[in-house]
C-alpha cells in the first residue's frame, strides 16, 4: 500500500513557488561579477523570465548575461568595456508552468560607489579658548553611505563628554582647550564595500589663551533653534541627537513629553548626546525633548517624532485549495502609514487586465471564489505599496485531494453498536478513496464493511477484533492524500441494580441503589437528579460508589430521584419515585406550592450580540414568585443562561456570535421552582472573528530534536464562526529570523530537527471564516533536552573524617548540560584492604 502511494505522490503536479531570491535592496561590489538569485519549485519544473525596468529583458541579446541551469539567477560578467552601471535597475523575476505564474520581488540593483574626495584648501582655524567648535567632515556620497571616523597624527581622537562626532560626521568641541591645538584633524571615511579607506585633507587647529577662560551658559550646536522634527519609519532605528556648547561643559537629558520613554527598547550613546531607540512603533511618536544645563544655566530643545510605516502583513495571503463547485476566498491585508494600496495580480498580470471570470469577485483585499472550476488553479499575487516600501506575497489556488478532517483520530465506540468512522475529502477530478486496516490488505469493501461515496467507513457491528489502525487514502492523478483512525472498542456502561420506587415516613431514611458496570479503560461519573434538577450534596444528603442515602425524611425530599452514570462515550440513567408518608403512615403530605410555569415567550429587539426576551408569569400558587432562571439552548442541551428578579418580566440577553439560541424561563418561589415554559422560537446570530485568545499555549521537547507547540482549543462558544483554525507562530529566541508558521485545525503542532534544548518564541492566534482573532502574546518553549555529554572532572577528597568528608570536582561547562541542570549527584563505593581498613571510592556523575 505505501509504495502505491509514494508512486501517487511523485506524479503531483503544482504550480510553481519562489523558493529564494536576492534582498529587494540588492547592492553589489563592481570590481566582482554579478549573480541575481531567483529559484523557484513546483511540477513541471518551472521555466525563468526576467524584466528590467518594467519590460522584458531579453537575455539571449546579451552575451554578458546567463541563466543558471534549473535556476532562474542571473549571472552577470564584464568584458568588452561594459560597465557595472551599465545593468544597475529594478528586476523581477517570472517562473511558469502549465499550472501558473510566481513572481519575485522587484530587486532594485545598485552598484556600490566610493567617489573620491573633492580637493580643498582648509585654512587653519583659530579660535580663542573656552569657545566652541565644529570641524566639518562632509564626506562624498557613497553607496552604502561610509563609516565615518577622525584622527589626530595616526591616532584616534579621544572622545568624551565635551569632544565627540556627531551623526553627521562632523567634530564637535563643547568648548576649546589649549591642549585641542594640532595640525592635523583628519576626517576618513571607509567604503565597506571596496575596502578602501579616503581621508579629508587635514584641519590645523589654533587655540588663543587667556590667563583667565570665561564660563558660558549652554547653547546647542546640533540641531539649532528650540524645536526641530523627525521622521522614522516602524521597526526601524530612531537616533535623535542633542550637542551643547557650554563652560562648564553641559550635561544632556533626555526625556518625553506626556509620558515616558520606553525602558526597554532605549538606549543612551555618545555620552548621553543621543538618544536610540530601536524597533520604533507607533507609540514611540512624540515630543522628546533634550535639555542642556550646567551651572551657569540650561537650554532646551524639542523634537516632534512622526512614526510612518512601509506596508506590513495583517493578513498574508496563503495558499487555498478547493474542490470543483466550492466557495473559498485569498485576503491580503496589510497595514502601513499611510496605508497600503492593494492591487492583485493573477499569474503576474493585473486581475483587471485579464478575461472576467464569473467565479471570481474582488473586494478591495479579498477574493473570493465562488462555485470554482477545475481550470481554476493559478498563482495570485498580492501587492501591498505605500511611498516607504511594498509588500509582494504569492498564493497558490490548487484543486488537488486533500483531507478536511482531524488528523490521527481516536474513536472509541461501544461493543456491538453500529460504527461510522469518517474521511472526508475532496479534489478535482473527485479521488479515488480506499480503507485499509493496519496498513495491510487490498482495501476494505464487502461484507463486515461498507465504505460510501464521501469516503465514510460503516462497521455494521463493531466487535474486539475490529480495534486497530484504519488508513483512508484519496488519490488522483494530481497526487494523493491520507488520514489514520484509531478505533478502539469498549464494554457498554450500564446500571445493573436500579433505584426502586419507595414510601418513607417522614423522619426516616430512605436509600435508592445504584450499581454500575463499565469498561475498565473508561473513567465515569455518577450524577443524581431530583425532578429532573441537579441535586446538591450536602450535610444532609450522602452518596457513596452505588447509593444514594436521605436520612431524616421531610415533605421536601417528595420526588423522582434520577441516577445517571456516564462515560466519554454512553451513558445509563434509572429512576424511582419516593413517596413521603406523616407520622400517621397512611397520611399523604399535601403537594408544594411552586409557581406555574412562564407563557407566551416573545423575542424582540434583535442586534448582533443581544436580543430582549419577554415573557407573562404563571400563576405564583399564593408564594410570591421571588427569581426567574433563563436558559438557553446548546445542541443536545439546556444550559442556564442568566437569573433576574421576581418582579422583572422583559430582559437584554448578552449572545455570543454564530450560536442557533432557543431560550425557556423557570419561576422560583420559596417552595421552589416551576416546570420550564415552552421555549422561545429559535433566533440565530451572525458570525464574527473569534474574540478569545487560545489558553494554556506551551511549547516543550518530547524528543531531543523536537518540539511539540500545545494549547487549549477554544470551547463551542468562543468559535465565532465555521471553519475555526489556528494559525501557530514560532522561532528560535532573540534570533531575529523571520517567524516560522503553520495553520492547522488541531491543538498541537510538532517542529522537528531542532537543536538540542534551544528556547523558542512562540504565539498563536485563532481564525475562522469571519477573520482573524487577536494573537497571543509571545510565550518561551524549549526543544527536547539530551543527556549531559560531560562528565565532572577533578575529583579530590580532603578532610576525611570518620563518618564524612569533603569532596571537590571541576563544574562541567554549561554549554555540554543539554537540558535544565538539576544536580549533582555522589556515589561512594567501599573496598577492603590487607590492612583490615575499607577504602572509600567516589564518583560524581550529574
């Protein structure tokens, strides 16, 4: 069977996908040749075509320019005078097959420049002592730009608090001494790129002394005036600088206006003259203000901070796969400032400029698709612009087999009961689908099985030899797709002594029976009811394994006691009435005065999330009705919902979104409770995004190389909508990659082939049809720990006394533990000796 299914899976076909590709910013050394990356997969192999500058870029018409075999990358030599800035542009690269179209970014490529220094003539520069001064450096323009860096005769310019070089190069001196005085203050800038060092020719620095340097209050030398502005884009680097000049040399404080600044992303440099804060967002915006101040005085300036942004993923497109006649839908959303445009794409051509297809609709970031064809698989592209960058995604629309499914399944089923265990599947054409048992046989179909055409297995009577693995598999010629379901078959649960129907008199015991028998395997309960309400244990009231006890019988306890046993899977109930006799056995206690049920439910009002429910009180039987009790109804069950007082008959009900409600109301008088009313017609809200956040979420190491990702799956109420799934995030900590990610409908992932014991940032966020929820916060998991690979070394023992002694060893590097370090932990062993004594060995291991 499996080797029919790898041949299945070789013949897949699917439409291509970019699998690398050079950075959009793509800068290259001229002295090297240059190689543009594009790969892409898919089957058949894709074939590469490039554009330049918006238009198609013949490759063969240049003898410079190859492609790389099975490769898209471009490879790009000099010879015959041509220029590296002769291919400086933007490229995009275009893979195709039969099944469609993927795109790479647009790479805009530069050639890295390192201009020569313009020659000047620097006249020696005088100033008197005490004053300020800027050495201006000005470098050429380089791309990337240069590193800039001065210094004095060969040496570094020592930098400190009142000399020290600004963002833009230059040389600031707070105030002059006599000692700043030299003949050579070079600025150099250094071209990373080509490695080459060019230097400015050198300023001559003369100080004119006095016997006696007057102080001065501060004044700014960078920026100048008493406020500026600043513009930085999210998730970059914000530096804002404040240089003084100043006799005593003047102190720099920084801080925000409104609030305060950001502790953990903020960072003080250049002797407190700038300010750095790193991963800017949109909180970081803002006045900051700097303050100069020495003895003599202080000085201010503020800067206004405005955070924009180039387009980030809300939503990224990600592929879809569906069956002929389905509906589905691609949604791109991303954020920005200002915001994005979005413009889809199919196949590289702009959706617009192709043929109308009347399954397909856009609405501004979505698609959707209705009703889909066979001839509907395509690569869809999604571009997010604003004027500080883009975003460019591809997603896959495919039609082949797929599972819809929980995977790996445990079904566990009641002995000789009739049994369905389900695979539900598409694809286009329709599979073929086949149950096998054990991963063995030529496929399940006759006789004690039947398997019906959506894929659902029926087990007329399941007995013990029916337990085992189940595998379905769907194949077609666009590959194949599988599931397994563990069937696991279990003794019914049943009551085999029933409560009996008795009369107690009242200030007696009565005792109903109960003895259950179940499946070993099965964890059950025992619940009692009485009227069919929850019945609350008590002081006065005892249960043990197989009855329930009332002792002290008084005209309350008049009811029809339930006993209920339930497993994961059934469940048995028995009833019997108790009958309470006065003190003359063959006097009846008249009945209870409870309130007559609730009529005439009305539903109005109706909105999103409430509706108001109306009601007229039965009659209250001379007991003043003192409560209601409202609920609703769940699939398979009432559920109390919300309890009001007596004197109310008209409520708000708060509704969770997607849920069918029905409601009933209950009256309560000091005597007790009425029957329920007739429910209430049936009223439906509509969907939303899930409101809750998956619970619980945590990530640890079952195996050395892996690490399993596990949460608490939202309940029946916090889904919101069909099709709820998860959408799980994670990565290695403080790596600074780009998140890994997986949607699934399950509540646990498995990562496989990591390190040993490496923590992982990880999050999660549930979806639905309706959208997306809001993402958890980023919690720390562990890989799988190993056993240590060091042992402890250096063992030596001293101060040995009788009944103890010392004992030392070198620590084990950290780095060899491979896990949580626990302990360390000694082991002694005796021998015996010609000399009657009994030498102790010990052994450290941990």
């Amino acid at each position: 069977m499996m080797t029919a299914i790898r041949e299945l899976r070789s013949l897949r076909r699917q439409p291509p996908t970019i699998t690398k590709q050079s950075v959009k910013d793509f800068i290259v050394d001229p002295r090297d040749n240059i190689v543009i990356e594009c790969e892409a997969k898919g089957n058949p192999l894709p074939k590469f075509s490039w554009r330049r500058n918006g238009k198609f870029f013949n490759i063969g018409n240049d003898p410079l320019v190859t492609m790389r075999k099975r490769s898209g990358s471009l490879e790009i030599g000099f010879r015959n005078g041509r220029r590296p800035e002769d291919y400086e542009g933007e490229y995009q690269c275009f893979a195709a097959n039969d099944f469609g179209i993927a795109l790479s970014n647009k790479i805009l490529l530069r050639v890295s420049k390192a201009p020569l220094w313009p020659k000047e003539v620097l006249e020696p520069v005088v100033v008197t002592e005490g004053s300020s001064l800027i050495l201006t450096c000005n470098p050429p323009p380089g791309l990337p730009p240069p590193l800039i860096f001065w210094m004095d005769n060969m040496n570094s310019i020592p930098q400190d608090k009142r000399v020290s070089m600004g963002l833009n190069g230059d040389l600031y001196f707070s105030n002059v001494l006599s000692q700043d005085a030299h003949r050579d203050y070079c600025c150099n800038a250094r071209f990373p790129f080509t490695k080459t060092i060019q230097q400015k020719n050198p300023f001559t620095l003369k100080v004119q002394t006095s016997r006696k340097v007057a102080e001065s209050t501060p004044t700014l030398l960078a920026p100048l005036g008493s406020e500026s502005s600043k513009m930085v884009l999210r998730d970059e680097e914000l530096l804002l600088e404040c240089i003084a000049a100043g006799l005593p040399t003047p102190t720099v404080k920084w801080f925000k206006k409104g609030g305060d600044l950001p502790a953990r992303k903020v960072k003080f440099e250049n002797y407190n003259k700038t300010l750095k804060i790193i991963n800017v967002s949109e909180e970081d915006a803002g006045e900051y203000v700097c303050m100069a101040n020495n003895h003599l005085g202080s000085i201010r300036h503020s800067i206004f901070v405005q955070v924009k942004a180039a387009p980030y993923w809300l939503d990224k497109p990600s592929d879809l796969v569906l069956a002929p006649d389905e509906n589905g839908r691609l949604v791109c959303r991303a954020n920005g400032n200002p915001k994005p445009s979005i413009q889809w794409l199919v196949n590289g051509l702009p959706l617009e400029s192709t043929l109308p297809n009347p399954n397909r609709q856009v609405l501004g970031d979505t698609i959707i698709f209705q009703s889909v064809q066979f001839d509907s698989s395509a690569v869809y592209q999604c571009n997010a612009s604003n004027q500080h960058g883009y975003l460019l995604a591809n997603a896959l629309v495919n039609m082949r087999p797929r599972m819809l499914g929980p995977k790996n399944q445990l079904i566990k089923v009641i002995q000789n009961k009739q049994t369905f265990l389900d695979c539900p599947f598409f694809g286009s054409p329709v599979p073929d689908l086949r149950w096998f048992k054990n991963g063995q046989g030529s496929g399940l179909d006759g006789g004690h099985y039947r398997v019906y055409v959506n894929g659902t297995l029926e087990i007329k009577r399941a007995l013990v030899g029916d337990e085992g693995t189940y595998t379905c598999v769907a194949s077609s010629m666009l590959g194949t797709a599988e599931n397994q379901v563990r069937l696991e078959v279990k003794e019914p649960t049943s009551i085999v002594r029933a409560p009996e129907h008795q009369s107690s008199v009242r200030g007696s015991t009565a005792r109903f029976d109960c003895k259950v028998k179940s499946d070993p395997s099965l964890h059950i309960t025992v619940s009692w009811t009485k009227d069919d309400k929850p019945l609350y244990l008590g002081w006065r009231l005892k249960k043990d394994e197989e009855s329930l006890t009332i002792p002290n019988v008084n005209e309350g306890d008049e009811g029809t006691y339930t006993c209920t046993v339930k497993s994961e899977i059934d469940q048995d109930s028995a009833s019997a009435r108790l009958t309470v006799l006065g003190t003359n056995m063959w006097t009846l206690i008249p009945p209870l005065n409870r309130p007559n049920p609730p009529m005439d439910l009305d539903l109005s009002d109706a909105s999103a999330r409430s509706i108001r429910l109306t009601w007229i009180p039965g009659n209250e039987n001379r007991s003043p009705i003192t409560g209601w009790f409202e609920d609703h109804w769940e699939p398979g069950r009432w559920t109390e919902l919300a309890s009001y007082p007596g004197h109310l008959n008209s409520v708000m009900l708060q509704l969770v979104p997607f849920i069918n409600y029905q409601f009933r109301v209950i009256a309560v008088n000091s005597v007790g409770q009425s029957q329920p009313s007739r429910p209430s017609p049936r009223y439906k809200t509509s969907g939303a995004p899930p409101d809750a956040i998956p619970r619980d979420l945590r990530g640890w190491g079952s195996e050395k190389d892996n690490m399993e990702i596990i949460w608490e799956p939202l309940s029946d109420l916090e889904r919101n909508g069909p099709n709820l799934h998860y959408k799980v995030w994670w990565r290695a900590k403080d790596s600074g990659e780009e998140w890994n990610n997986v949607t699934t409908i399950d509540s646990k992932y498995v990562v496989h082939n990591t390190q040993t014991y490496v923590p992982y940032e990880i999050k999660i966020q549930a979806r639905n049809d309706f959208g997306s929820g809001p993402e958890s916060n980023v919690i720390i998991g562990y890989s799988g720990e190993d056993k240590p690979t060091d042992a402890p070394t250096e063992l030596r023992v001293s101060k040995v006394e009788s009944s103890n002694a010392v004992i030392h060893w070198k620590p084990v590097d950290m780095n060899s533990v491979q896990g949580e370090f626990k302990e360390y932990r000694v082991r002694k062993a005796s021998a015996s000796c010609t000399s009657g004594e009994s030498p102790v060995w010990f052994q450290v291991w941990w």
